[in-house]
C-alpha cells in the first residue's frame, strides 16, 4: 500500500471516529436534557408517594386504634363490613367503646401535631440559614418510614398500642406533613417563573387530592380483605419511595448551591467574632420582621393571606373528621348491602370521601388554569367558598344514600383558594426567606389539623340528639372570616403594588455588629447578595459543558 493510500485509510478511520464520537455526544446531550426536564418533577413524584402513604395510614390508624378498642369491650366491630350482624347504634357498650376511641385518636393526632408546631418553624429557620431546603423534604419522609414501621413492630408482637404514641411522636418531630407540605411549596414557586407559580401549585394540589383518594380506596378495601399488616406494609414502601427520591435525587436549588462556599465563608468569619449566644436570634431573626406588620402593606398582603389560609382550612379540615363521624351514624347508609362495599358504612363513607377529593382535585388542577383567563383570583376563591358552603349545606339536608352523591358536585370547586393563597403568599415574600414563611404557614395549619377535628367534635356531640347536621350549618357560617379576611386582602392589594418589595429590616452597612470590626461594608453587600437573589431558582442546569466531562 502506497504512502498517499495509507494516509487516505487513516483519514477516513479518523472522521468515521469522529462522526461515531459525534453521535455519542448528541445521545449524551439528549440523556442530559431529558434528565434536565424531568429534575424539576422530582419534588412532586416524592409529594405523591408521601401523600399516598400519609393519607392511607390515617383512616387505618384511626380504625386499628378502633378495632382494639372494641375488641378490649367485647364488642364487635363494625368496620368495613366485618359485622355481619344487624347494628345497633344505641348500645351503650358500644357507645363506650366509641368515645374511648374518639379520645385515644386524638391523643395521638395531639401527640403528633404539639411536636411538629415546633419542629417545623425549625427546620423553615434552618432551611433559609444554611440554604438547604430538601430537610424540609427528606426528613418528614424519614419520620413517616419510622410511623409505618412501629404500627407494624405492634401488629407483629402485639404489644400495646400506647406505642402508638411513640410512632406519633417521631413522625411530629420529623416535621409531619406540615414540613413537606412548605418544602414542596418552596420548591415549586422557585423553580419556575411568576406567572406560572400558580399552575405548579395546582398540580401539587392535584397530586394531593388523587392521593387521598386512592389511598381512601384502598385502605376501604384492602383493610376488609387482608387486615391491617400488608396496608402498613404499603405505607411504608411508599414512605421509602419519596424519602429515596428527596434524600437522592432532589437536588438543592441552583442558587443556594451556587453562593454556599461564599455564604459558609462570610459566616464562618461572622462566627469568629460573634458570641455563641447569637445563634438563635442569627436563626431566627428573620422570621421576628414579619411579625412587624404595622404600616407595612407587603407584610399585611402576607398575614392577610396567610388568616384567610388558615381560617378556610380549619373549616376545611374540622369538616373532614366530623364528616366520618355523622355519615357513620346516619342509618340510611345502612340500609343496604351489596357486593362491592359490603355490609355498614365504612367502605361507602371511605368510597364517597375518595370520589369527592379525586373530583376536586381534578377540577383544581384543570379549571383554575382555565379559570384565571376569564376572572381574577379573588374570585376563584370565592367560588372555592361558594362551592364549599353548596356542598356542605346538601350533606347536612339530605337523607338518602343516592341524592349523597351530589354533593360530590357541589364541592368539586372546595379546593380553589389553598394554591391560590400559597402563590399570593410566595408573590410578597424574598426567595431566600419562603422556608422560613412557608413554614410558619403550615405551622398554623398544624395546629387547625388536631384543633379543628376537637372542636367540630365537640360541637357535633352537644347537637347531635337535636339535630346532627346542625355542625355543617355552623361550619357555613364560619366561612364567613376567611371571605372577610379575603376582601380586606383585596383591599390592600388595590391600594399598593403587586411586586416584592424588600423588608424594612433588610441588613445593611448602618446595622452592622457594633464590635465585630471583621464585617466590613463589602462583607455586608455579600450576605445581602447570598440572600436576595436576582434570579429564579431552579433545580439544575446541564449543559454542554456537562455532556463535554462525560
């Protein structure tokens, strides 16, 4: 072979190399941006499964804690058509047995709610301080394997169930529901743009509700089959699951990956010359400045928000709970048996309480898009309260099993103001400080998720032998604060603007430490930057200059 041939065979292995090197980079590219577009829906694939394990282990603790009870009195359960027998709802063992449950639920519910106050404005302290918002993720996910797995130690050793108390405490100091529920809502204002954060709230709230209502489906159903163990069994895959996929592949958000060795610099050097006792208030001092809200209306846009949040959800929550309570005493729902529910009223209940969450969750994530093109979100939430007073006032008149089952219509709206409120919150308040507020809002709400049920309970029991559904009539009334409180937000926010504006407080060269000469006028600026940053955050970046390293 002659030296013009040989350098003519070299060249053409040298550009078929190329061109295969060339098409491995453009798959490598591909993987990279597929990888890319599906990193933002990590938080909600982990809210399902968190959900999804959440919503299932609270009607099955409540019936295990149920089913023992009864058993300890010597009376038959009628839960999930376990009672062939007829039932008689008058039986004064029964009625006994029925109220010691009622208490025992919730002590739990308060043995778990007491800590999680507390352990969630924590971890929204320190999520904003050192910039890593996913503990608001992992953790409650971690707390929630931790409940699965003693409710399944007990049914295994039969032990008693005050350890149940132990499993409601981790799954309380862990941040419980409350924490993850601001961690997602951090995650999923600050990893798209403004006038999308609305949308990515709706799909959460989405996700919650087909949650519930596969959850409720099946613990109605498989409870009735199996038992108890493989249900917990599931809980605690699914708990697994989203704790794998927070820990793992949830990554921190770009900007505070990006400032942190900068951020850990400015604090280590703030450290050296800050005593030891300044930590609490370094922690927690950016949550004191919104409790400032005198003459500020950013920070009365955010209380408003956050009152009307709070008000519609203990209407909401309250509701829920007695809702099981006055259908399982209604003797229509007796009446009939058939093949698929089974004898009593539990699986019906559990059936119509899935179906009116799937519906409402499905309208949330669809119509709110739609909605916001033709009207304005004040008025979405007030159809929310409309749809919710309608709904409810038809579970309190009717008295037949099948005209029930419109009410699944008149509440389909019920979920509309809590996304919508979250993004209202999100839109007055600095990306680097929404742990810390978000926190604080779902801290309310953890306190309305173990007040709410006691006093709905309360005032179901004094009315119940005048009438039962006089609760639903009192609850119609009490959604007349949040619709007062929404129309003073409306007020405010005609009378000021609609952007962020940055807080009063905001640290700067005058509020430097008097005697910590380290802190200079150019350290000051740098936190300043750490903490406002001038970008949306998002999950992660990759580009080619990634592909290039592979």
């Amino acid at each position: 072979m002659s030296e013009a041939e040989l350098k003519d065979a070299m060249l053409g292995r040298s550009r078929s190399f190329r061109g295969q090197q060339g098409h491995i980079n453009k798959f490598v590219s591909k993987v990279y941006n597929f990888i890319d577009a599906i990193q933002t829906y990590f938080v909600e694939t982990a809210l399902f499964f968190f959900f999804l394990a959440r919503h299932m282990s609270l009607p099955l603790f409540q019936e295990y804690v149920e089913s023992e009870i009864y058993s300890q009195h010597g009376v038959p359960f009628p839960g999930f058509g376990l009672e062939k027998e007829s039932t008689n709802l008058s039986d004064p063992a029964r009625n006994e047995a029925h109220h010691e449950s009622i208490l025992v639920v919730l002590g739990l519910q308060i043995a778990e709610g007491l800590p999680a106050i507390i352990s969630v404005i924590i971890l929204g302290a320190v999520s904003d301080k050192t910039g890593r918002h996913k503990i608001l993720l992992w953790l409650p996910a971690l707390g929630s394997c931790l409940h699965s797995l003693i409710y399944i130690f007990i049914l295994y050793t039969k032990w008693n169930i005050d350890g149940l108390f132990l499993a409601a405490a981790f799954r309380g100091l862990s941040g419980s529901m409350t924490a993850f529920l601001a961690g997602a809502s951090f995650y999923a204002i600050n990893s798209v743009r403004p006038d999308q954060r609305l949308n990515r709230l709706a799909v959460q709230e989405l996700l919650n509700g087909g949650a519930y209502a596969v959850g409720n489906v099946m613990v109605g159903f498989w409870v009735k089959d199996v038992g108890f163990l493989k249900p917990f069994w599931f809980t605690l895959i699914c708990s697994l699951i989203s704790f794998l996929i927070s820990f793992f592949l949830v990554l921190e958000t770009k900007d505070s990956k990006s400032k942190e060795p900068e951020e850990n610099s400015l604090r280590r050097r703030r450290a050296q010359n800050q005593e030891a006792t300044n930590f609490i208030s370094d922690t927690f001092g950016p949550m004191v400045k919104y409790l400032k809200c005198i003459g500020n209306s950013t920070l009365a846009k955010i209380w408003l928000a956050i009152l009307v949040f709070q008000t519609y959800a203990f209407v909401h929550i309250g509701q829920i709970n007695t809702l099981v309570l006055y259908l399982s005493q209604q003797e229509y729902l007796f009446a009939e048996d058939n093949t698929i529910t089974g004898a009593g009223p539990w699986a019906k209940i559990g059936l119509f309480l899935a179906v009116i969450m799937a519906v409402a969750a499905v309208a949330t994530g669809v119509c709110i898009p739609i909605f916001q093109k033709f009207t304005s979100d004040t008025n979405i939430m007030i159809l929310g309260f409309v749809s919710k007073a309608l709904g409810t006032f038809w579970i309190a008149i009717v008295r037949n099993d099948t005209l029930l089952y419109f009410a699944i219509l008149l509440l389909a709206f019920e979920l509309f103001p809590f996304p919508i409120l979250r993004a209202k919150v999100a839109k007055n308040v600095n990306p680097a400080e929404q742990g810390t507020v978000f926190a604080m809002m779902h801290c309310g709400e953890s306190i309305t998720y173990f007040l709410a049920p006691f006093v709905f309970s309360a005032i179901y029991a004094s009315s119940l032998y005048f009438y039962s559904g006089f609760v639903f009539i009192v609850s119609i009334l009490l959604l007349i604060l949040p619709a007062v409180f929404l129309i003073a937000l409306r007020c405010v926010e005609a009378k000021s603007p609609n952007e962020y504006h940055q807080m009063d407080d905001t640290l700067t060269a005058d509020q430097a430490p008097a005697g910590n000469p380290s802190v200079n006028q150019s350290e000051v600026q740098e936190q300043v930057a750490i903490l406002s940053p001038t970008e949306p955050i998002s999950f992660i970046q990759l580009t080619r200059g990634n592909s290039s390293n592979v």
